[in-house]
C-alpha cells in the first residue's frame, strides 16, 4: 500500500486506487505509462505479472519492486511513475541463471536498496544511480527470507533472515567494515611486508 494509503498493488503488475475504485498498470519497464484501466477493469496481463515482492522506502518515494526473474524495478512512492531498474540483478552460484526476488529492503535515508533472493543472493544497489554497490554479500545458499537495516543511513547494519540461518547482520558503516577486514586479515602490513608488495607506495599504517 502506498504511503497514503489511497493504492494497493498486486503480483501480477496492476494496482487498486481505494478512492476511484479504479485498477491500474504499475509501469515496469520505461515505454510502459502506468494508469487507470477502467472502472473495475483488469491491467494487461502482459504490462506486468510475476511480481513478488514490494518495498516502500521511508521518506515514501520510492517504491522497489521485484519479480521472479531477479528484476527490480524502482517506481515513484504513488506506483505510477517509471524511477529506474535494476537489471540482472542475481546470478546462481551453480549456473548463470536469475533468481527470483524474495526480500527487499530501503535504508533509512532512502539511499540503499537491498535485494534478497532465492538462491541466498544478498546484494546492495544505490538507489539514485541504479548501481551495484559492490559484489554480493557472503550469505547462506538458502532463500532469503527478509531484509532489515538498522540505523540511519550512514551507519546502518543489514540484518539478514534465511531458512537456515534465523538472522545474520553485517555492519555496512565504513570505519565498521574497514575494522572488520583488518581483523580478518590480522592487521595491516608490516613496514617489511608493504616494502615487499607495494614498495612504490610510501608506507602508512592502514589498521589501527
């Protein structure tokens, strides 16, 4: 339901506007015009369908919507309005094929959006370019069942749910993951080690 409450979607791609009692086309694709179909009428099978997961974020606008093929469409807060797509979005770990689109999760400032998928596929995209932020998360090989962040926008933790694994949370603030990496890997490079690998560069002290 959108943030006023006036539109309600549904998995096959149309939306019911409460106040009309009218159905109407999201616009899934960038051709696509999202609007009314009739009084009591149906949306065009083929304008959407497959549909399985929403996600409105909470400044309200932006809706995230996802489907089975691994797509993520981004649409204004209202369902009618073409924002952007996310395309390609998971590939298997077995085989290069997508996997549906389970969970879906906005950060606190609306910046990040999360996607989680069937195959355990955990990935983050910024919402304004409609790129990824990096490679997919390490998560379980089991479907993803809900996303939550925590925080408020530039500190946040991602909190993963699976199948197998009840929750799981990584820490996305930068001073939090640079700490985490120098704990993997033992802290930084000894003066000796740096001089070995990257003598080109002066050395500094990359972990505390």
């Amino acid at each position: 339901m959108t943030a006023d409450g006036r539109r309600v979607a549904a998995g096959d791609g149309s939306y019911a506007d409460l106040s009309t009692g009218r159905v109407g086309r999201m616009p899934l694709d960038p051709d696509s015009h999202g609007g009314p179909t009739g009084d009591g009428g149906q949306a065009d099978p083929g304008a959407g369908g497959d549909v399985s997961q929403f996600a409105l974020s909470r400044d309200d606008r932006y809706v995230a919507v996802g489907d089975g093929s691994g797509r993520v469409t981004l649409l204004d807060g209202t369902l009618t309005r073409w924002r952007g797509a996310l395309s390609g979005l998971f590939t298997s770990h077995q085989q290069d094929a997508a996997a549906p689109v389970t969970a879906l999760a906005f950060s606190a400032n609306g910046a990040v959006l999360a996607v989680g998928g069937l195959d355990g596929t955990v990935r983050l995209w910024d919402v304004s370019s409609n790129q990824a932020l990096g490679t997919t998360l390490p998560a379980s090989a089991e479907q993803v069942l809900s996303l939550v962040f925590r925080g408020d926008g530039r500190g946040d933790s991602l909190y993963v749910a699976n199948q197998d694994v009840p929750s799981h949370a990584y820490a996305l603030a930068p001073a939090s993951v640079a700490a985490a990496v120098c704990a993997r890997a033992g802290g930084g490079l000894s003066r000796a080690a740096w001089a070995d690998f990257l003598a080109e560069v002066p050395y500094r002290r990359v972990c505390a």
